[in-house]
C-alpha cells in the first residue's frame, strides 16, 4: 500500500519536529510507488489517495511513477479516500481499478 494524502507538492520530503499539516510529497510518494513496481514479491499496488490536490508539476510526477509502475507489470488499484480533488483525481487517472465510496 502506497500512501498519497493531503496536499501534492514537490520537492524532498520535509521532516518537522513539531508535527504539522500532513503533505503529500511527489518525491516520496514517486518513489514508494517505483521501489514497489521493483519489488518481485509485490503483485499489485494499492495507492490510497486522500487528496485536496495541489501543485500540477508534482502531479504529473507521481502520474508518471503510476504509469512506469505499470509498465513493469503491476496492477494499480487506487482507493480514494475523503478528499478527492483535482491533482488527487489526476494522480488515479491512469490506475486499472478505481475504488470510491461516498
């Protein structure tokens, strides 16, 4: 399971000492999605995303991290979580299996 919740944005994951808003990072979340494709013992790829949307350029980074993952031969299942808007929807647009409840 690959985790993509709150806003999208781009750039090196950030660790804060004081905890803070929860961001979905296009670096970190690219490669969770890469380092799973590469992995023999993983059949498919549940990417949970739970997203106001955010920056386009971090969207399309983690679209293309979803596309290579296919490419390899793995199955993506994206489950939407409460927010789903935008960069969120994006990021599923290419999945084999959307799951969605309202």
């Amino acid at each position: 399971v690959v985790q993509g919740e709150g806003a999208i944005v781009s750039g090196p994951p950030e660790d804060s000492l004081f905890g803070g808003e929860q961001v979905f990072n296009s670096d970190a979340v690219a490669r969770a999605l890469l380092d799973a494709s590469e992995d023999e013992d993983v059949a498919a790829i549940v990417f949970r995303v739970s997203s106001p949307g955010g920056s386009a350029v971090a969207s399309d980074q983690v679209l293309a991290a979803l596309r290579t993952a296919q490419e390899r031969g793995k199955r993506v299942v994206v489950s939407m979580g409460d927010v789903a808007a935008s960069g969120g929807y994006y990021v599923a647009t290419h999945a084999d299996e959307i799951v969605a409840s309202n």
